[in-house]
C-alpha cells in the first residue's frame, strides 16, 4: 500500500510591525492506511527583499518555504524515507521487548 505524506505548518512566529515570518512550526505525517508516523520541527527564515502581506499568506506557500529552507527536495525525500522507515518497522518489527515467564 501507498504511503501518503502531508505537510502541515502548526505556527508561525512573526514581527508585529510588518508581518514578517521569521520562523515555522511544521508537521509531517506519513499514512499507509493501517500504519502512520509523523515528525515535527521549526525552521527560520531569512528576511526577503519582498515581504508577502501576512494577511495574505497561505499554507501551500509557508510549506514551500519551509522545504526550501529544509534543503529542498533532497532533505524532504530524507525526512520522507526516515518516516516509512518508522512505518516499515511498525508492519515488519525487527525489534521487541519483553520477558518470557509470565508474570
């Protein structure tokens, strides 16, 4: 099965005088249907030339930002592979713990 990874942006943290966003809190979850995994993180942002009216900004444009400011598509496809990694292991466990005797 397909997993589907989604990104979100949870915060932004912003200058009140102009709106200019100088950090995002971003969410990424990844979903096969019956296994999921998710990571969290904040990244920081240079100010631009041209500052988008905070008003005006949309979640599809920070999450660009915030794959860029990542490292692009390369850092994405890591962090991508990092979480079915997570989801692999959930289907196929390699590892586990426990004792034998019952208590």
């Amino acid at each position: 099965m397909a997993t589907t990874f989604t990104w979100g942006i949870n915060t932004l943290e912003r200058e009140t005088d102009d709106g200019f966003v100088f950090t995002a809190h971003y969410t990424v979850n990844a979903d096969d249907g019956t296994y999921s995994s998710g990571a969290y993180g904040s990244v920081g942002f240079q100010r631009p030339d041209n500052l988008i009216p905070y008003n005006q900004l949309d979640e599809p444009t920070v999450i660009g930002w915030v794959k860029e400011a990542l490292g692009g598509d390369e850092k994405v496809e890591s962090i991508q592979t990092a979480l079915q990694a997570q989801i692999d292991e959930q289907r196929n466990p390699t590892k586990a713990a426990g004792v034998p005797w019952g208590n």
